[in-house]
C-alpha cells in the first residue's frame, strides 16, 4: 500500500457515492461530501403481491420477556459495605461461555439457597470495551424462571468486590416463596 494518498477521480466519487448511498449506516462517513447531483434511486424490481399467503401464515407475536429481579443497588449494596449483610459465597464465571455460564450459574444459586445463603456474588468481568456478555445477560438469567423464584434482587458490587465485573445477588428467605 502507497504511503502517499491520491485524490479520487471524478469518475470514482460519483462511484463511491452510488455505494455508499445503498448502505444503512447509523451515522455519517468521514470525509462524506455531499455529491454535486443527486445520486439516481436505486432500482428496484417491482412486487408481486401475493396476500393469500400472507394471510395463510400469519406472523406470531413475540412473546415479552420476563421482568428481571429488582434492582436494589443502594439499599443491598450499602449494608453488604458495611457488614449488615454478610456474603456467603461467591462464583467466578471468567473463562465461562453463556451456556456453561447459565448452567452453572443455576447450579450455584440453587445450592446457595439450600444452604440459606441470603447475598452471593456472581463475578462476570467487565469483558472487553466494558460490556461483556456474561455481565449483560446476568440480568435476563435471574429473570428466568427457575432462578427468579430464588433471588429478590441484585446490584452491582462495591469496588472492593469487584466492582464493575461483579453483583451482589439477594436470595429470597426460605419461608418466603416466589411473589
């Protein structure tokens, strides 16, 4: 590749904005500039209409998602800080996929809630860019149903118990069922 850039002919900018005008973007290209005459529309091939089949198969509703635990950030968080709330264990999911993530994560709450346990920390890691996987499906698992009867909540951690890649989670008492 040429250390020096050339500029682009006539020719290939009316080229490249042909292009770029069929791509779907979120925001603008760098060093887009607007085209001297507007780009021709793409064509398109018109449509047969066929509303038989349509109507045959209608499209089923997605079905809505289960409402996630509560989130108790200050009020969980600030006793676990300072010791009202005592851990009981903790499960360290680095190195996990979100399979075997789900699974033992299941695992890991089912036998905390058999021992009485009433806060565990789930440790995802902050994944790369900050947003891993494991931390942004945590939410959706303890809303599921098998886990959403046993937690009454969960909040991030203090950055003394991980911080960012970790949550506190808040089992439900024994005597108290699934509301």
């Amino acid at each position: 590749m040429s250390r020096h850039k050339r500029e682009l002919t006539g020719e290939e900018k009316k080229l490249w904005r042909r292009v770029a005008a069929t791509l779907k973007t979120r925001r603008k290209l760098e060093h887009e500039e607007e085209p001297s005459e507007p780009a021709p529309p793409p064509k398109q091939a018109p449509r047969a209409h066929a509303p038989s089949a349509h109507a045959a198969h209608p499209q089923p509703k997605p079905k809505k998602a289960a409402a996630p635990p509560p989130l108790q950030a200050r009020d969980g968080e600030k006793r676990v800080r300072r010791g009202k709330l005592e851990i009981g264990a903790s499960l360290d999911l680095h190195g996990h996929t979100q399979e075997t993530g789900r699974s033992a994560l299941g695992r890991f709450l089912h036998a905390a809630a058999s021992r009485g346990d009433r806060t565990v920390i789930v440790i995802t890691g902050v994944g790369r860019g900050g947003e891993g996987v494991l931390k942004r499906r945590l939410p959706e698992w303890l809303a599921e149903h098998d886990l959403r009867v046993l937690v009454s909540g969960f909040a991030p951690a203090h950055r003394s118990h991980g911080g960012a890649g970790a949550f506190y989670v808040f089992l439900r008492s024994r005597r108290s069922g699934p509301r």
